[in-house]
C-alpha cells in the first residue's frame, strides 16, 4: 500500500510539474478544425438578392448557405445576446444556447420590391431537426438593401464564414458551425 502512495504521489509530481502533460493537453484539434467564435464580416453592398438558404450535415460540422444571384459584397456573423429584427428591434427569439446574427448586405427583394426569397415560414425557414449543432434558421426580414439571418446554436462554438462563387453569375455565403471545441 505504501508503495502505490508513493508511485501515486510520484506521478502527481511530475504532472504538476509538466514532465508528464495529460492526453488532453496534446490531443488534436477536434476534426483538425482551428476556428474561432470571434466576429467575420466583409464591407461593401452588393447588387445581388439573397435568392435561398439551405443547410448540411457533415462529419465536423453543420453548414448554412445563403444562396445570391450575383457576387456576395459585403457580410457581417457574429455571436449576439438577441437577434433582433430590422427597423422594427423586435426580437427573433431562437431556439439553442446560443444565437448567431448573419446579416447579408444584399436584399431578398429585387428593384421593383418583388420578394426574390419569402419562405412560408419564416421563423423556420430552414428544417435543421435532427442537426448536432443547428436549432433553428430564422429568416427575420430584409430591409433597406440588407437581409438578417438569425441561427440558433447549441453552443457558443467554433464557426468560420467564406464566400464560393456559382453557380452561374451568381455565389454563396457559407457559414459553418463545429460540433464542438
């Protein structure tokens, strides 16, 4: 007994005194993922509409796309106490421990106010059920040439956000959540 004291109070020694790192300590980042939480944002308006959203399962991660019928310009993400809707500062509430804002400095209308992206239920415009990190896609309007996306997350977790170009004339806003840390 007084010998596994000993190699017990041995080990706890070096541990403390890091010649021995816990497995945690040097593990991997999850899935090789080395994003951030923090704000992404892009400046400038486009003359592009927002035309879709739509979102994916995949191994590391959920994915939410904007779809536009031009260039993407300019973007704002960003993790927010309250989503709230433009002009009006009503709240979109949101389902998870964590709200994302994505604002789209693009309109879901075209020149002649004609909607170019109305889903029949805003509020879950996009069916994420059974996603590990996405709770809900709201569509929470669009308004003096910008179009607000709220997303409701599990967690506050790593996300990162890039533009693909196509089809065609036109390009996506990716934003891509991680399962966890």
């Amino acid at each position: 007994m007084k010998r596994l004291l000993a190699v017990l109070a041995s080990l706890a020694l070096f541990i403390g005194l890091g010649m021995i790192t816990p497995l945690a300590a040097n593990a991997a980042p999850y899935c090789g993922i080395t994003w951030g939480s923090l704000p992404a944002s892009r400046a400038g308006m486009s003359s592009a509409h927002v035309t879709n959203l739509r979102a994916g399962q995949h191994t590391c991660y959920d994915r939410l796309v904007i779809d536009l019928d031009h260039d993407v310009t300019g973007y704002s993400v960003t993790y927010v106490s309250a989503v709230h809707q433009f002009g009006s500062g009503t709240r979109v509430h949101l389902a998870g421990g964590a709200d994302l804002e994505i604002i789209v400095h693009a309109p879901a209308y075209d020149d002649a106010g004609r909607a170019t992206y109305s889903p029949p239920r805003p509020r879950t415009a996009v069916n994420v059920s059974g996603y590990r990190t996405f709770d809900q896609v709201a569509f929470a309007g669009s308004f003096e040439g910008q179009t607000l996306v709220g997303l409701g997350v599990r967690a506050r977790l790593p996300m990162r956000t890039f533009v693909l170009d196509g089809p065609g004339n036109g390009s996506r806003l990716v934003v891509d959540i991680a399962h966890r840390w």
